[in-house]
C-alpha cells in the first residue's frame, strides 16, 4: 500500500476580517481590516474579478509585523453579481523591497 504524505500548507501572513461582504441598498461600502500576523514585513494586494464595478483603497502595499490597516471597498454602481470575488494576495518582503509590481512577479522555474 501506498502512503500519501500530506503536503504541508504554507504559512498564513495575514487575516481579514469580516470574509463576507454585504452591499445593501442603502450604503454601498465596506470597511475590512487586514493584518499582518506574521513576525515578517509582507506585501499584499487586492484584485477582483469585477474592477471597474469596485473601487479599493488602498489596494496594495507593505505591511511591519502585526500591523494593521482598514481598507474601504465601494461598490461603483448597484450592479452587484453574485459571482464577484475579491482576492487577497500576500507574500513576505524584504526591508528593502519598495516596488509592489516586483515583489508580485513569478519567479521562474528552471527546466
């Protein structure tokens, strides 16, 4: 027989609180607070798969350990779909790293 290892699970960087959003009729924005729990500065960003219904900011950045930012997400238009997702993307970042487009490349892998 055949034992599967489990692959180990990277370690978390950050929460964010609340998951869900919820856009009612009467205000169409959200505040989310998003912190850094790990012991490392990290660089993070936000995307959706709906960009010009929503407007983030800030939606990317740098973040010291255990810190902390609110970020506020406004729906542009009452056109909300179900189907509309935002991801969070965070990853550590050396003290001197200041371009958020570098530190979010792919690093190749060699053949």
């Amino acid at each position: 027989l055949k034992q599967l290892t489990p692959t180990p699970s990277p370690p978390r960087l950050a929460t964010v609180n609340p998951l869900i959003l919820v856009f009612d009729g009467a205000g169409n924005t959200e505040l989310n607070s998003f912190r850094n729990i790990s012991n490392e500065r990290i660089a993070w960003r936000i995307l959706c798969n709906a960009p010009t219904r929503y407007v983030v900011t800030p939606n990317k950045g740098f973040l010291f350990r255990q810190e902390k930012i609110d970020v506020m997400l406004l729906l542009n238009s009452l056109k909300y779909h179900r189907r509309h997702a935002f991801v969070v993307q965070a990853k550590t970042a050396k003290i001197d790293e200041s371009n958020r487009k570098v530190s979010f490349t792919l690093e190749r892998v060699p053949m």
